[in-house]
C-alpha cells in the first residue's frame, strides 16, 4: 500500500533527532527508506495535502539528513577543523587565519558557536591556528588560550642548580714543600647565548573550519 498524503503540511518544520548507531550500513539503511518518501509513486492523496507538495517537503528532509551525515565540504561536522592538502579549503570551510565573519555569512555556524570565538554580538573570528601547535583544553587550558615559544633562551633562574667552584696551580719547588695558588679567572664565559629549537618534528599543514 502506497504512503498517504496527510490533511497538511506545514509551512515551518520542527526538528527532531534521530538517533542512528554510528554503522555505515544502516546509515544506508535509513537512506534508503527516506529515499522512498521522495518518489511519488509511493504517494496516495488522502487529506488535504497533494502527493507533490508531500514529495517536496520529503525531498527536503532527505537533503538534509545528507548534510547532516555527509556534508558537501567532506563529511565534517559543523564546528570541526581539520588539515587539508589542497590550494583552497574544502565546500563548506574558511581557513584558521583570525578572519572576522558576519554572523550571515555562516548562520549555520554561528548558532552553534563557542562564544570564545566572538568578536561582539553580530561577528566571530576564525580560530587563528597558523603557526601553532594545538593543545586540549581542560583543567590548566581554557578554549582559545594561547602561549608558548617557538625558540626558548634560558634565563638565570632556569638553569640547573650547582655550585661554583676554583682551580689551584701546584708549585713544587726543588727541596721544598708544595704550596698551592688559587687561580679563579675573572671575566671569562662560554656559549653563544643563544635561544635554542622548542618545537619536536613538524609538518606544516593549513587548517580549515567547518562552517556549514
């Protein structure tokens, strides 16, 4: 039996979760039967609403469980960054440069923004991740921290703790007892002062930011 058409369709959705276990089969699954809604042959008029006007708000439905499972930019959720190896980012991301977007540009981000990322009450700016290494956030990061060095010269206080110490000179003349001189130069040091590498192996990689 055909699917029946209802008295009517309404003009503004609600949205629902449906709650899917994380399997590609039956992600396929579930495709697959939302897919039928979108033919009208499997459409029977029964209220109001005619089997075109059901079809369309299906096929809508249907576009976006696609968006929500496997977006145009590459399968990302809203809100992810990722590296990418191509001369642009992917559909649907902006680049992790610190660029300020209005809230129109992205609605579909700026619903869900992390206030952090506010610029004031109508712009964001993209995490700025170039040049930089990330780190959890938690109990000694809040979101949006930043620090650390690229290079690190040690200061006074850093260096290992130790004592000093003299050099003696052992005089021994023919027939006579040894003495001992205490030789403790003054004004001589050693090293190049100079910062030294902070950062392990790396790969340079741009970043993008899922927006929609």
């Amino acid at each position: 039996m055909p699917w029946l058409t209802p008295n009517s369709v309404p003009a503004v959705y609600s949205c629902r979760p449906l709650f899917i276990p994380n399997d590609r089969d039956l992600i396929a699954a579930v495709r697959g039967a939302l897919l039928d809604l979108v033919y009208l042959d499997n459409w029977e008029a029964f209220g109001e609403a005619d089997p075109p006007e059901v079809v369309d708000a299906m096929r809508a439905m249907l576009e976006n469980f696609d968006h929500e499972v496997c977006p145009e930019g590459g399968g990302m959720p809203i809100g992810a960054i990722f590296e990418f190896a191509t001369a642009d980012p992917p559909a649907g991301s902006v680049r992790c440069d610190g660029t300020v977007y209005h809230m129109d540009d992205y609605p579909d981000f700026w619903a869900v923004i992390d206030p952090v990322w506010k610029t004031d009450s109508t712009h964001w700016a993209a995490p700025d991740r170039r040049n930089r290494f990330s780190v959890g956030a938690g109990d000694e990061y809040d979101p949006g921290d930043t620090g650390g060095e690229a290079a690190h010269q040690l200061t006074v206080s850093e260096m290992p703790s130790h004592d000093g110490h003299s050099h003696y000179t052992v005089n021994t003349p023919t027939g006579a007892a040894a003495s001992y001189a205490q030789n403790t130069p003054q004004g001589s040091s050693y090293g190049g002062d100079e910062a030294h590498e902070n950062r392990p192996p790396y790969l340079a990689l741009p970043l993008a930011l899922q927006v929609e």
